[in-house]
C-alpha cells in the first residue's frame, strides 16, 4: 500500500470542501472495500478522507411511506433495526445476508453503493425498490445512479448522505451466494410497490440491471409461472471461473421465480 | 507525515504517532506488541484477526488505525482475567479441544463472543452462521461448535 495523508473532518462541508481541495483524495467508510483496494494498489490516493466522526450521516428513520437510512449506517445495524424489520424486513434480510459478522460490522450502506461492486447486495435492493440516493449536492433516483462496474453517477468528491427506500406491498431478495467470497453468483431482488413491479439483477453482468420483460409479465400477473419461460441471454453475463455465462442466464429465471414465490409468502 | 492516534487498548490508554497506512492488526502486533491478534490472510476473509472495536467483532487486518481513533479496543489478550485465569470461552475451547495448531483460536474467540453477547443460547445452525467469517483450516469446526456452545452456557451460569 502506498502512502497517504489522512484527514478526519467534523462536517459535511469540510470533508466536501477537502475533497475539493485535494486532487486524488478518497473518502473512506468502513474501509470494507477500500482497505483492500489500497493493498491491491487498485486504489492510490494521496489523501484518505474518513468520514467516520460524522454522526450526521448515521442512522435509521421512517419518513412517510420511506425509509431513510444514513450513508454511514452499518450493515449489521441494518440487519439489526426494528423500524426497518417492521417497514421494510427484505432491507434486513439483504444487509444480514452481506459477508460475515465482522464485515457487516463496519461496512457501510454508502460504501457499498458507491463501490458498486458488480457481485454487492445493496445495488439490488436500491434499483429493485426504486430507491433515491441523496448526496451533499442532490438527489438521484438507483435507476440513474449505477452507471457500469465500479462506476456510478457519483461526481468526484461528492458525498452520499442517505438513501430513501419506498416500502413495498411485497418484496423478496434471493441471492446465490458465492461460498468462497460470500458475494452474489446472482442474486434477484423482486418488489411490488403501488402497481410498480421491478426486478433488479446483481452479480450477473459488469453493473446491477433490471429485467422490464420480467417486470411486465409480473405487472399481470405476479406469480413463478408468469416468467418461467423468460430468460436473460448470456450474451452480455459475465463468464469466470465461478460460473459460466449459460448458467448465470438460467441462474436468473430460477431466483427470480423463487424471489416471486418468498415474496407471496411474505418470507 | 506522521498523525497522532489515541485509543483504549484492553483496558489502557495508549498513544502514538504513526504513518497513515498503517492497519490496526500491525499497530496491534508491532507497535503495541500485542501478538495474538493473528494475520491469516490479510485480505479480510479469514477472521484471524478478529478484535473488538467499541464492542463489536471486526477484521484487524481491513482497518486503518486511524479509523479506530478514540476507539475501545479489545483483543484476545485482554480476554482472560487478570491473574491469568481463563474466560469461560477459552476454557470451553480447551475443554473442548476447539483448536489444533491455534491460529484461527485468538479470532474465534473473539467472534465468539460477540455472537454470544447477541445470541445468549446460539443454536447449532447460529453458531455455524455467525462464525461464518473465520476460517480454521485444522479442525472440522466441529468442537468449536461445541466448544461455543459450551462457553455460552457457562457464560450464563
Ligand atoms: C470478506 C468480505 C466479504 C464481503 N461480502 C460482501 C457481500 O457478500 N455482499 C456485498 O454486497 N458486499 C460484500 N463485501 C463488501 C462490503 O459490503 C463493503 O462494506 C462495502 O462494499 C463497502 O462499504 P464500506 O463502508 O466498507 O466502504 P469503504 O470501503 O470505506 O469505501 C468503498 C468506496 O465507497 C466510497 N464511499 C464510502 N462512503 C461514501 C459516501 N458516504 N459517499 C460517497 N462515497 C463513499 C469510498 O470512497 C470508496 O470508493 C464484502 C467485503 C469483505 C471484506
Ligand atoms: S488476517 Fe484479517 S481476515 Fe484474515
Ligand atoms: S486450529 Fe489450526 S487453523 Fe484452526
């Protein structure tokens, strides 16, 4: 790993006003992804930012029909949360379902979404929901927010505050996990929310994506059978030593299914 | 350039100065000297490294130090009273015979621990899931299960 300063700020608008002072300067959360990222040398800032003594970014509140979770909030605080266990249960099903204790321990909702990890859990929550990202500067809604692997609508700097998640009438997220990394091989977020299907796909392919002939057969009927027959083309899935293409696009139709099937049964 | 960090390590206050770089899982071994945190993988997968940070159970290895600023730290030496006498845990992984060459032990303590603060009676199929994030490449897993399950009780009694 190579060398850096560090700075800690005390505010939003000194850690926005540090980012824009320091050419080639990274925010750090959790460090869950960038602490390795750094050992790799994928990552070479000259200036680290941590975000970590700003109690602002942090913590869980129903507003309305939504629920509002800080960009700092763990994952295991997630998991955890009675208000998102009552409003919102699948949001703590995908955060108990990411890595291991000790990583939900310090990983974050907003490191995970501005990595964007093209296998990460929450990018499937947010675009399956229909969730809304707001940063220090505005708000952008998951369907604009995950632009490619590891790239997202993010400017440079700019700082995620919260994400707003519309409750659903029903939803469900079924992951294949990959044993070795604890990751998604796949994994299918299916939400029904105010006559609004959508079926969000991580895991498969370079960025997070949604399946709209899949939302379309759900909009008329929402049942296992109505997409059976429908499949993702392996053209553009991913192929590695994990999992070949073929068996991503036929992975995708079964979790879908069994995603549909959880989320009528409320499990 | 170095930066000053403070925290509290088992119980002591300590201070340093230190480059920014460094992870917590080396400033516990070389600067503190605190060797039972294990380094297995230094990738975050393995859990050797598991300390508690402000009480909860996290990887030493995929932190800065400086991210533990002002932190209550606790490692596997700060485990066993002061006169040397076994946590319950340890115990019940010796009972047990929850280790073979013991490097995983030092972090399945530690993750053990927090599972039970969260989980007072872990079931079979809770202790297998949350040990998920530590690895042992000697002994099954089976006596650490037991050895938990052991501890946890005892923990209570
Ligand atoms: C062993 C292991 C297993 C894992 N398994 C899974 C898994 O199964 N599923 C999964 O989804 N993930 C998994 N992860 C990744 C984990 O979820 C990370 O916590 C997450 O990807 C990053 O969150 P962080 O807070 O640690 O971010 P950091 O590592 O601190 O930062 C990651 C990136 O986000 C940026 N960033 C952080 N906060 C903000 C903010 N508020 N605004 C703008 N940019 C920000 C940083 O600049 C950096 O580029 C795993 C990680 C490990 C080590
Ligand atoms: S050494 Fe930290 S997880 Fe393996
Ligand atoms: S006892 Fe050897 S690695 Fe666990």
């Amino acid at each position: 790993m190579y060398a850096f300063e560090y700075h800690r700020p005390s505010s939003i608008k000194e850690a926005a006003s540090l980012a824009r002072k320091l050419a080639d300067a990274k925010l750090i959360a959790g460090g869950q992804s960038m602490v390795p990222a750094l050992k790799l040398r994928l990552a070479r800032p000259t200036a680290m930012i941590d975000l970590n003594d700003l109690p602002e970014l942090r913590g869980i509140s129903v507003v309305g029909t939504n629920v509002v979770i800080g960009a700092l909030t763990r994952h295991a605080e997630v998991a955890a949360s009675k208000d998102v266990l009552m409003t919102l249960p699948v949001l703590a099903k995908v955060a108990a379902g990411i890595g291991d204790h000790q990583v939900r321990n310090m990983g974050t909702l907003g490191g995970a979404i501005a990595n964007n990890d093209p296998a990460a859990d929450y990018p499937a929550a947010l675009l399956g929901l229909g969730a809304t990202v707001t940063t220090n500067k505005r708000d952008i809604p998951a369907d604009k927010f995950f632009t490619g692997m590891y790239e997202t609508a993010l400017k440079p700097g700019e700082i995620i505050a919260s994400v707003s998640f519309p409750m659903a009438k029903r939803a469900a997220y079924i992951k294949f996990r990959n044993p070795a990394s604890r990751f998604a091989l796949v994994g299918v977020f299916v939400s029904e929310t105010a006559g609004n299907v959508r079926v969000a796909v991580t895991g498969a392919a370079p960025c997070v994506f949604r399946v709209k002939n899949m939302e379309k057969a759900l909009a008329s009927k929402f049942a296992p059978e109505a997409i059976a027959r429908i499949r993702v083309p392996a053209d553009n899935l991913n192929s590695d030593l994990h999992a070949g293409a073929e068996y991503r696009s036929h992975l995708i139709t079964v979790l879908a299914q069994r995603a549909v099937e959880a989320a009528l049964s409320g499990k | 350039m170095g930066i000053p960090v403070s925290m509290t390590v088992n119980g002591k206050a300590v201070a340093a100065e230190i480059e920014p770089r460094t992870l917590l899982a080396q400033f516990l071994r070389e600067h503190l000297r605190l060797t039972g945190t294990h380094v297995g993988c230094d990738t975050g997968q393995c859990g050797a490294c598991t300390i508690h940070l402000n009480g909860r159970a996290v990887k030493a290895c995929n932190l800065l130090t400086a991210q533990a600023q002002g932190a209550q730290i606790v490692t596997i030496e700060g485990v066993a009273a002061a006169n040397g006498e076994l946590h319950p845990m340890q115990a019940a992984f010796r009972q047990h015979h929850g280790l073979q060459c013991g490097f995983c032990t030092p972090g399945m303590v530690m993750a053990a621990l927090d599972l039970v603060k969260r989980q007072p009676n872990p079931t079979e199929d809770a202790i297998r899931a949350g040990l998920d994030g530590n690895l042992c490449r000697c002994t099954g897993y089976h006596n650490i299960v037991k050895a938990v399950q052991t501890g946890a009780a005892a923990m209570k009694g």
